[in-house]
C-alpha cells in the first residue's frame, strides 16, 4: 500500500501548477465572461506544449513515453493515475480551459479504442502535426435523449462508397472547435437501423469540412463557458465508407462495437472525477487561505465544545473532496493493473460529482459576499462544478451502475 | 507511486479473520447481545487464530506485524462478524499497542510476554469520562507527579474488562497538559472499579466506571511522554470497525432486498432502494480508502493528524448513515431483533463516541 505520488506524478503535478497559475487564472474571467471568444494564446500555448510532451493532457493518445522510459526493472504502468493528477490539476485552474485544450479528447480516445490500425494512422498518428491546434470531440447526445444511449436516431445510410449522415446532436463538447475552427474530427454515433436497437449503432468518424456538417449552434451555459458545447446538425453528410469505426469483426458481431466505446467510459469516468475534484480543490483552497488571511486556523482535533462551524464545515468539506480522490484513484489503479474496474469508476464519479457540487455551494456560502461576487472566481468554480454531476454519466445514472454492480443484475432486472 | 490496496499477507489475514468473523462469530452474536455475555469458547477459538501474538514482534513471544494498515484489516474482518465480540478478543492490544508503541523495553519485556500465552488474557483501557463534553484533547482525568510517584485523580467510563484486565491503560492529562498513558495494575490502591455498565450496544462487552482516587503508581509506569499518537491509533482502528460494521448492515440489507417482493418486482429492482444501497456501498469504500490513508500514514513517522481525524470522522457518520438505512431497507422486520440490523445500528452510533476504546 502506497500513498505517495511518484516522482513522475509530482513532477507533472508542478509543471501543470505552474500552467493553472500562470496561462489559466489570469484569463479565466475574461473567458468566462466573453463566452464564445477563443482563447487563442492558450492554445497556442498548450498546442506547442502538447507536441513537446504528447500524453500531457490528453486521454486519447497512447502515453508510454513515461512509463517505459529509462534503464532498469519494469515500471508499473500509472498512465490513468497520472492522467488524474494532471487534470486535476489543469481543472484547478480552469475546469473550461482545460476542456478547451487542444487534443485528441474523446474523440480521439473512442478511436485508440476501438479504430482499425489504418484508422488510428488516418486520424490519430499525425494529430500533433503542424503548427495549428487542433480538436477532436465525441457527439453522442441528441435532443430527446441523454443517459437512454440506445435511443440514437442519427442515421447512417450506405450508399456506394460512402455513408450518408442525417439527424442531430447536441453538447457536444469542442464540437466547434473539431468541426469550424481547425482541421480536427469528431466521432458520432448513427444507427443504421432504428427498429434494430443497440446492435445497430455504429460509430462514424466525421472529419473537418465534410460536406453537409454544420455547427447550428454554440450553447450558453451556467459554467465552463469558456468550453464550446456545440449542437451539430447533418443533413446528408457524406463520409467515406472506411471512416465507420472499428474492425470488420466488430461491426458484424454488433454490440462489440457499442461495448467497446462503453468500456473507455471506465477510463474517462475517473478522469471526469478528477477534473470535478480539481474544481472542489480550487474552492477549498481559496476558504481556508481566506480564513488564514483572518487569522482563523483549521484544527483538526478541536473538541465538538471548542470546534467553530466554521472549522466543522471545512473538515467536512476536506473530507469529502479526500474520499473523491482516494475512489478515484482507486479506479485509475485498477485500469493501470488491467483490472475490470466498472463498479469503481461509477462510485468515483459519483461521488466526485456530487461533492464537488455539494463543496463548491459551501464555499461560497461560508465566504458570503466574497463568495457571490464576481470580483473573485469562487463564484464561477461553483458554476463550473455542477457539470460533473450531470455529463460523462449523471450521478443518477453511476449510481445505478454501481446499484446493478453490486446487486449482479442486468440492465433488464434494474433500471 | 499510489498503489491502494492490501499486499499478498494482508490479504490472507483478511480472508482468513473474515471467514472466522462469519463463521463463528457472527452466528453468536444476537445471543451474546441479549445475554449481555460473550461466550467464553469463541475467545478461546479466536485465540488460537493467533490474531494477538501476530501483533507482537518476535522477541517478545510474538510473531509480529503490528503495523496500522495490517490492523485496520484484522479490525474490519472481527467488527464485521461483532462488534462486541471483536472487541472483546482483541482487548488485550488495548494494553499492548501503548507498551510496543510507547514503553521502555523493561516494560515490553515484562509484559508482552504475558500476551503470548496459550490463553486469552484480557486487557484494559480507560479513555473516555463520563460527561457529554469528553474529548482527548481536554481529558479532566488528571496525573501529578509527586516524589517517585504519578498521582491519578479523575473518573472513566466505558473501560472495557477493568474488572480483569491485569493492567488498565489510563490516560490522563499530566502538569504540562501533555496526554500521558499509565499503566495502573489491577488491585492498585485507589483505583475503584463501579458497577458494569448497561449501554446502548455492544451489550455483550463488559465495560466499567472507574474512579482514581489519588491513585498512587511509579513513575516507572508511565508509557513514553506523549500518548496522543497512540490514541490516532486507536481512532484508526476503531474507524476500521466502523467499515466492518457499515460491510455487515449493507450485505445484509442487499441480501433481504433481492429477496423480499413488492409491487410486482423484488424491492432491489426499485431505484428508491438500489440507489440506497449504492450510495451505502460508496460510503463504505470511501470510509474504508480514508482510513487506510489515515493508518498508512500513521505507519511513516507517526504523521497523520489530518488523515486520522478526516478518517475517524468521515467513518462514523458514515457508519451511522449505512447502519440507519439497514434497518430502513428492511422497513418493520427492520425494527425487530429476530434480524441483526438494528443490533448494528445501536453498536454503530458509538463509533463517533468511543474516542479510542478500540485501541487496536
């Protein structure tokens, strides 16, 4: 058993402390209030950074380079944990200007996989090529469902050598950014047979410039406004036939592809927890230098007759935001390791989501008229909270994969 | 690098306490509970587990692994099977844990040895006072030092087996404030032991006020200077238990919901219910993760004020949340004693009370 970070962890942990502080607060206002501009001088900022160090920040690409490096016994893999820190880190600073990075994002992480060796060559190997950034997204939602996936009413129509897309998504994030403002892709999921149900949805990578792809409309949101959440709208889109995601086997033995893109939900889900822990961080911190700056100390061990509310509401705070971390990191150990870890990428999600909102509401509470306004960020950290209780699975939906988990039912005997 | 989870032997430790837990004691535990009695062959049984002498290094008679985290799961695996009864059996670390931690070597080589015999010996610790504004960290429990002598004023309550533990571990808070722990033999003048006590749970657990009248001991008998590392220990393994119970009531809980019908389906399939009982298992992972950093932390350099007391806190409620919703989910059969959840919940609501009675 082992609480420590490794010497990589930490060394990541610094680096990107200094880009939170340094690229991210200054500007965080300025983006959060101008929603829709671009942050142009971060992504460039990032993008140079991100060719430099290609697993910095993104879920999608393949990080070996830390893991196998150097001389000596084989290290352990802890690409998932590191990616953890690391994005709690970045979240600290700006949970949307970390979404707002540059990289191969979901998008990319449904090709790693699930994508054809041709197509993780096409669309992943030179995503880092080139002085311009560029983004890579996943559509899945559509306007009438959410959490019900298997309701996709996109279609996919075959025609020659190529599929025809028609219908809708939406929340899609970096959807603008893929699609409009670089040479990037997403990956939407299309049914080719509705009456089918799950076995006929397929995923479909959509490229840049594809006829008959338009952004309809950029979301204005409650918090990471400076994330673009884009609704998408195909009207006989035309992609080449090879660009459906994933092996011939995959296609015909139907759900494998579906479970395929499901299972990198185990990898994303902590990641998401750890983006959310990040934000709940950022909060408790500001409190208690806020409370240090008035000379009033957290002590831990004060009787229940000496303890103030004050420090009663920051120990629970703290207490709350650790449990979040340790589940989290839990689930990120056991994907390092290869082991199944569904049931604890849910508990970790869910509860981070609900912490992390649960925390960020006290932080502003405790700090009254600091907390409200906008002179200080804690305002907009609660704003840019509550979407991770809602996106990557709601709370709701994680705890009823844990539920079914735990009690060994199928979807059919529980939902 | 962050690696959360139990090595090869403690891993055996856990399956095989657990098994002992569910096997043995947990089939006595309503009884000893009624009968305010822990049956005296269950202890001789756990004895022969070697879970004691495990805890003690090999030159004392041991064979010893006595860290935190090893004893967090030896904790977890005996609550879960009763807390009464856990307590009980394990008892004599109540004595040991403060003479390895902190006493000389005289004193570990003249009592660890009496540990590591082919019986049980109970052993004692007085912590708590009876007030309802007891804490460790303003203790009214008392220690002057006067001549060659510690002299020990005060009252304690909840003192498990004070009646026959050879030694009773007494902390009090000496001249300078600092909190000591003192090693007061059985018979020692001014040490008056009262009548057993009537709680709310952990009926079975023979527990005693204690009075210390200007009770004379040795200056010898002090343990170390400060005990306060000794009572995060305690926390954390009292935390432990406090997992091992909340496991207890979940299990059961999921086993009567997948069986019990209502409204045409099995109340588990209901999201009223599962979503309680997923929020059930999350707390008691989450508790579980906590303490384990806590008793990890311990382990280092005796660091850990924070991790115990975020612990130690994040445990009991949580324990007292899991505990309540055990009895919920089995609605009126919930309320009666033929089912152990109630049982559960009167024994989890000490858990953010006992500051350290489980000294483990």
């Amino acid at each position: 058993m082992d609480f420590t970070l490794s010497e990589a962890a930490l060394m990541r942990r610094q680096m990107l402390r200094m880009v939170a502080e340094q690229l991210m607060r200054p500007i965080s206002r300025q983006f959060d209030e101008e929603e829709h501009t671009e942050p142009h001088d971060f992504f460039n900022a990032m993008w140079m950074a991100s060719k430099s160090n290609k697993d910095a920040t993104s879920i999608g690409a393949d990080s070996k380079s830390d893991d196998e490096k150097g001389s000596g016994p084989k290290q352990p893999r802890e690409s998932t944990l590191l990616a953890a820190v690391q994005i709690e880190e970045l979240s600290w600073g700006d949970a949307g200007l970390y979404l707002s990075v540059p990289n191969p994002g979901l998008g990319g992480a449904a090709v790693n996989a699930v994508g054809t060796t041709e197509q993780k060559e096409r669309f992943l190997k030179h995503f880092y090529d080139g002085e311009k950034p560029r983004w890579a997204a996943m559509a899945i939602t559509e306007p009438h469902f959410g959490s019900d996936s298997k309701q996709v009413a996109t279609t996919a129509r075959r025609d020659g050598d190529e599929w025809v897309l028609n219908g809708t998504k939406i929340f899609c994030t970096s959807g603008y950014r893929a699609l409009e403002l670089s040479d990037g892709f997403i990956v939407a999921w299309a049914t080719l047979d509705k009456s089918k149900g799950r076995p006929a949805i397929k995923s479909f990578i959509v490229p840049s410039g594809t006829p008959g792809v338009k952004v309809t409309k950029l979301e204005d949101k409650m918090g990471i406004r400076a994330s673009d959440t884009a609704e998408i709208t195909f009207e006989d889109a035309r992609i080449p036939a090879d660009n459906i995601l994933g092996t011939e086997e995959i296609l015909e033995t139907g759900r494998a592809g579906f479970k395929g893109v499901m299972a990198t939900f185990d990898a994303t889900r902590p990641i998401v927890a750890a983006s959310a822990i990040g934000v709940g961080r950022a909060a408790l911190d500001f409190v208690k230098e806020t409370l240090a700056g008035s000379g009033i100390e957290i002590r831990y061990e004060a009787s229940p007759e000496e303890m103030t509310v004050l420090e009663h509401d920051v120990l629970q705070m703290e207490a709350q935001l650790q449990a979040a971390r340790l589940l989290t990191w839990r689930a990120c150990n056991m994907m390092d390791r290869g082991e199944r870890n569904s049931r604890e990428a849910s508990m970790a999600k869910s509860k981070a989501g609900l912490a992390v909102t649960r925390v960020t509401q006290k932080a502003v509470e405790i700090l009254g008229p600091m907390g409200y306004s906008r002179k200080h960020l804690l305002e907009k950290w609660m704003r840019d909270a509550k979407i991770n209780d809602i996106f990557e699975g709601t709370q709701q939906i994680n705890l009823l994969i844990v539920a079914r988990s735990i009690l060994g039912y199928t979807s059919k005997e529980l939902n | 690098m962050i690696d959360i989870r139990l090595d090869e032997d403690q891993q055996l430790i856990l399956e095989t306490v657990t098994a002992f837990a569910r096997e043995k004691i947990r089939p006595a535990a309503r009884e000893a509970d009624e009968s305010s009695t822990v049956p005296a062959e269950l202890i001789a049984q756990a004895w022969e587990l070697g879970l004691i002498q495990a805890s003690i290094p090999e030159e004392f008679g041991g064979h010893g692994r006595s860290d935190s985290v090893t004893g967090t799961v030896v904790a977890e695996a005996m609550a879960d099977g009763d807390l009464a009864i856990a307590l009980h059996a394990l008892s004599p670390r109540l004595v040991i844990d403060p003479v390895l931690h902190l006493g000389s070597q005289e004193q570990k080589r003249e009592i660890l040895p009496r540990y590591c015999g082919d019986k049980f010996v109970p052993g004692s610790a007085a912590v708590m006072e009876p007030r309802w504004n007891f804490s460790v960290t303003s203790l009214a429990t008392t220690a002057r030092k006067q001549g060659t002598e510690w002299v020990l004023d005060g009252q304690k309550s909840y003192v498990p087996n004070a009646a026959e533990s050879p030694w009773i571990v007494v902390y009090a808070r000496d001249e300078a404030g600092v909190v000591g722990a003192f090693l007061v033999a059985h018979g020692t003048p001014g040490l008056e032991i009262g009548e057993r006590e009537k709680n709310m749970g952990t009926r079975a657990l023979e527990t005693y006020e204690i009075t210390l009248k200007d009770c004379r001991i040795p200056l010898s008998a002090r343990l170390g200077a400060d005990a306060m590392t000794m009572l995060r220990r305690a926390r954390v393994a009292q935390s432990a238990m406090a997992v091992g119970v909340a496991k207890a009531s979940l299990e059961y809980a999921i086993g009567y919901a997948k069986e019990r019908d209502a409204f045409g389906k099995k109340i588990a399939q209901k999201q009223a219910i599962a979503f309680m009982l997923a929020e059930m298992a999350i707390e008691v992972d989450a508790s579980r993760l906590l303490n384990w950093e806590a008793a990890w932390t311990l382990d280092q350099n005796d660091a850990g004020v924070r991790e115990v007391a975020l612990a130690h806190r994040y445990a009991s409620e949580a324990a007292m949340m899991v505990t309540d919703n055990g009895i919920q989910v089995l609605g009126g059969h919930g309320f009666i004693r033929d089912h152990p959840v109630e049982l559960w919940a009167r024994n989890a609501r000490g858990f953010a009370i006992f500051e350290g009675i489980a000294s483990l």
